[in-house]
C-alpha cells in the first residue's frame, strides 16, 4: 500500500532505488536499470498504493459519473491504463515509443495482494491481442538429494490457469549448480500443458552475469521473436551491430571475471549489514569495478557499532573481530545511511583510513561523517558533529537543508539527477575529475536531507580539506577529496545508482582501482580520460534552474516497454 518506498527502512525491503525523476522505488528497478543499460522514471514502478490513490482522487472529483467504484473494473482498469500510458513516453537516445515491455508482477501466486494485478493482466492479454501478450511464469524446482521435484511447479501453473492466465514460458529456478534435467523438463512439459521448449532452466552459476547467456544457449531469443512476432519489428544494420558488439563485450566481461587471479579486499563499513539487500547497488557498483580491472571482488562486512569502544567491553569478540577487519582491508567504504546509530564507528573507519593511506569512498553519509571526522581530529572542534544527530548541537558540521520538510518524509529530500561542477585548479590533479574523463561538470542521483555547513567551508577547505565539486552555485558542497592520500573521496550524490556492468560507476572504479594498486589506479584515470561516456540521456544533464521551471526529465536508454501494438511479457 506505500506509494514508493522512500518510507520504508532498509531491512524491510531492502535498498530504495532513486531514479532521475526523483523516484524512491525498490531495488529491483535498479536491476532492470543496470542490466538493460536503461533510464526509468517512478511511473515505471506501480504499487498498490499509486493506484488506489488514483482511482480515489478519480471518485472525489466525479469521474465515474455515479457509478459504483469497484476493484473491477475500476482498479483493473486503472493498472492496465497505467501500463499502457506509460508504454508511450521514449525511453532511449532516439526518442521514438518503445516496441517491446517486460512487467513483473511481484509476489506469488495466489496472494491476496496481488489479486488486482492478476486479473488486470488477465483483462490485459485480451486488450493488446494474442500476439502480444506472453507470459514467463518463474518457478522453484527443489533439489532433494538429487531428485528435481515437479510438484510446486504443477500446483502454481494450475493455480495461475485457474486465474485465466496461461504460461508460455516457464522459468525453472534451481537452487543447486545442476541443470534442469531432460526428464524434469518433459514431465513439466505434460503436466503444465507446454511444449518442452518453452521450459528454461535457470540453475545456479559462478556469477549471475551469466544467466543472459544461459538462457539465450537455451533458445529463448528464438523462442520469443516467433511468438511475438518480432521479426516484423524493424531493426536497422546499426542497431544490429550494435547488438552484435553488445553480445561480445558481455562475454568477454564474464569470461575475464572467470579467469581473473589477483583478488581486491573491500571493507563496507554500515550500520544495515544485516540485510544484505540494503546495499545493492554499492556492491553492483564494486563488482562492476572489479570486472573492469579484472579482480576477483571480496567484500568484508562489517557493523559499524562494532567497532565502538563500549562493545570491546560487553561483546570484546565482536570488537576485535571488526577492527580486524577494518586494519587488514585494502579498501575501506562507507555508504548511506540514516541516524546516529553506528556513526561513532564510522568515524574511527574513517580517521584510520585517512592516517594510516588506505583508500577510502565516502556516499552521502559517509561523505558527511568524513567533514565530521576532519572537524573533529584536524581542526581539533571535539564535539562536532551532524544536526541529524543532535539538533541543538552548538559545533553542526552538517545542518538541516533550509527547503526541506521537517514534517513529511515521504519525497521530500533533495532527490533525483543534480548537477556537480568541479572547481577551477582540479583539472591538474582531481582523481575524481579525471575519472569522470575530466569533464567541468558532471551529473548524479542525489538522496539526502542535510548538507555540510555554508558557514564552515572557508574554515574547513583552508585547513586542507578541498571541496573539488559544488552546486552550480558553488553554495553546497558535493563532492571532497584529499590532495595527498592514495585515494580518499566522498561524494554527496549516490553515484551508485547510475553503475553498468559495462560502465562502472567512475567513483567506485577509482576506489577499487586504488585499492588493487597504484598502477592500476593510474591505468584506469588514463583509460577513463579517453573513453569514458555518462550513462544519463543528453537531454537529462540539465541545470538546477531548468529543473525547478519544470523541465521535462528525459528517460533513459534501450529501454523496452508495452503499447498497444507491441508486446508485454
């Protein structure tokens, strides 16, 4: 029932994915994002909430012209018209509608909440026509000592003909590194009213950057061009090579990662570790890094409340075991977060990293806590510290951004894709600029409510603490760098969000670069000054001011979406 999930804490749900537009959404659309090398909008995810909401504001102005409103068809009809609108608005480099969209309709089979979505996808199949409408069910095989068992499979794909929705692909999840049997694939073919072709093994691999291919060896991409009829899609010789070129960098991105010897030790300092899912695209983002300076990536995580002096008397095992952690990393990174739980540790993280020249990446909170700590042990002002943290602080390093509301949680942080200029002197020796290929200003999601004091960066960037990248004003303070460490940055922005397995994000590239070497490091400036290319749209790269008259944000790139004469699977 949420409207996003910018409500929603990190162990319920995992990470909140923000978008350009500013969107809070769940993590999977970073998924999609990532791996279709796409940019999405917050209409691309649907909750319940959205529409409820829609259909509730329809009925108080009179829409329904006295009608009784209903889950059918008012509620169905409201998700089907919400896939369809969105099915139009250009979401690549070309500007033109989309061909093809993939929905997923979370939850399983039968429950309750996802009752409406059901039925509306029913309705659906029937609005767009036979041709394009296909339905990929995805199903758990269990592995019993060896033995694929059927059965769950059978009783979903019953459940859900029962629902009037028929699969034409089912995807069999296994949870072990075996294949999908031959013989459990024809017994699900007779039992679950499919040919054998149209049943897809997706069993366990080395990497999940294989599982494109796996299935494509299984004949899916044939599968569905005949299905959908694809074939009458026009696809130019550009965009054929370009697919071609794709394919080959794909493989040789996976097969590189197999092969790669040497390892890089990443620390993640956090105060959700418990939940793994709360930081994906910080790891998606090191993975990506470690691919392209072919590592093999170890990520060490650790609870930043551990590291505190008060645990070394109650729990000393948990102490030790993460401060172990913290001297033996060859990199040490602290991600997003929110409130005063676990802070003091990160800043112990964070004040070894900076004396003892390991590399060190900042996100959002970290990038606040590494002024805290500069404040704290440079400038030697003992109590400063966030006014997230205490309100009435008298030494606030980070106070509370002035347009915020201190009343609503939900939206009403400074979000969405913002503009970072580097400063005029950087270009000569910034890591962070030439990684970004040494462009004047760059662009990035943002997420945060609070900023580093206005009135103390004169004082903080004269005690050597550079502010290398600002608002286009100059008046926030957005991205930090130390002059003289091996690698030591903080960003305000998220960058994590715009990472692709084949266009790392260019922070997390110079952290783990920097953390396998300093020759790597160096390999990567170099190779990023040349080649390196934003993942946004042109015409979403836009100024602070376009973006407050209401410009319209661009949307992303290769997306795929429905529309009426096209195809949703």
């Amino acid at each position: 029932m949420n409207i996003d999930a910018g409500t929603m804490r990190p162990q319920e749900h995992g990470e909140v994915y923000v978008l350009n537009d500013g969107g809070e959404v769940d993590l999977d659309l970073g998924n999609y994002e990532r791996y279709l090398n796409v940019t999405l909008s917050r209409d691309n995810n649907i909750t319940t909430g959205k529409i409820y909401k829609e259909v509730i504001e329809k009925e108080r102005k009179g829409d329904y012209l006295g009608k009784t409103v209903q889950i059918v068809p008012h509620v169905t009809n409201e998700i089907q018209d919400w896939i369809e609108r969105v099915s139009k608005i250009p979401v690549d480099e070309t500007g033109e509608e989309p061909d093809i969209c993939i929905v997923e309709l979370g939850g399983t089979v039968g429950d309750i909440e996802s009752a409406p979505f059901v039925e509306a996808m029913r309705q659906f199949q029937f609005r767009v026509g036979h041709e394009n409408f296909a339905l990929i069910h995805v199903s758990l095989v269990p592995d019993m000592h060896g033995e694929q068992k059927t059965k769950p499979t059978q009783t979903t794909v019953h459940s859900l003909r029962g629902l009037g929705l028929l699969p034409d692909l089912i995807a069999c999840r296994l949870l072990v590194p075996q294949p999908l049997r031959p013989d459990t694939k024809s017994k699900i073919s007779m039992f679950c009213h499919v040919a054998a072709e149209q049943v897809f093994g997706v069993h366990d691999v080395s990497s999940v950057y294989h599982v494109p291919l796996l299935l494509r060896s299984q004949g899916i991409v044939e599968y569905l061009t005949k299905r959908l009829n694809l074939e009458s899609v026009r696809v130019t010789k550009e965009m054929a090579d370009g697919g071609v070129s794709l394919s080959n960098r794909w493989r040789n991105m996976t097969s590189l990662s197999e092969r790669a010897f040497d390892t890089v030790h990443i620390v993640l300092v956090g105060k959700y570790t418990d939940l793994k899912d709360s930081y994906m695209s910080v790891t998606k983002s090191l993975e990506h890094s470690a691919f392209r300076v072919n590592r093999k990536l170890t990520v060490q995580w650790v609870e930043s409340s551990d590291l505190e002096p008060e645990v070394q008397e109650n729990a000393p095992a948990r102490y030790h075991d993460a401060w172990r952690a913290v001297v033996g990393a060859r990199g040490i990174l602290v991600p997003g977060g929110f409130g005063n739980r676990g802070t003091e540790g990160m800043l112990l993280a964070i004040k070894y990293a900076r004396e003892q020249g390991i590399p060190y990446l900042g996100i959002c909170l970290g990038f606040q806590l590494a002024v805290i700590e500069w404040s704290r042990n440079v400038l030697n002002i003992s109590d400063a510290t966030s006014m997230e943290f205490d309100q009435e602080s008298k030494s606030p390093a980070i106070v509370f951004m002035p347009e915020i509301s201190k009343t609503h949680m939900g939206g009403t942080m400074r979000l969405g894709l913002r503009p970072t200029v580097f400063q005029d002197g950087t270009e000569t020796w910034s890591k962070a600029r030439k990684l970004y290929g040494g462009a004047e200003k760059i662009w990035e999601r943002h997420r945060h409510r609070y900023e580093v004091n206005p009135d103390w960066v004169e004082r903080l960037t004269a005690s050597g603490l550079p502010f290398v990248g600002k608002d286009e004003k100059g008046e926030r303070m957005q991205v930090l760098e130390l002059r003289d460490h091996p690698f030591f940055m903080g960003l305000q922005a998220h960058p994590e969000f715009c990472t692709r397995p084949l266009n790392p994000s260019p922070p997390f590239l110079g952290f783990v670069a920097a953390a396998s070497g300093p020759g790597v490091l160096q390999e990567q400036i170099e190779n990023q000054l040349r080649n390196y290319t934003p993942p946004h749209p042109e015409d979403a790269m836009v100024s602070e001011a376009e973006l407050r008259n209401g410009h319209p944000v661009a949307y992303g790139k290769d997306h795929v979406l429905v529309n009426g004469n096209a195809s949703a699977i």
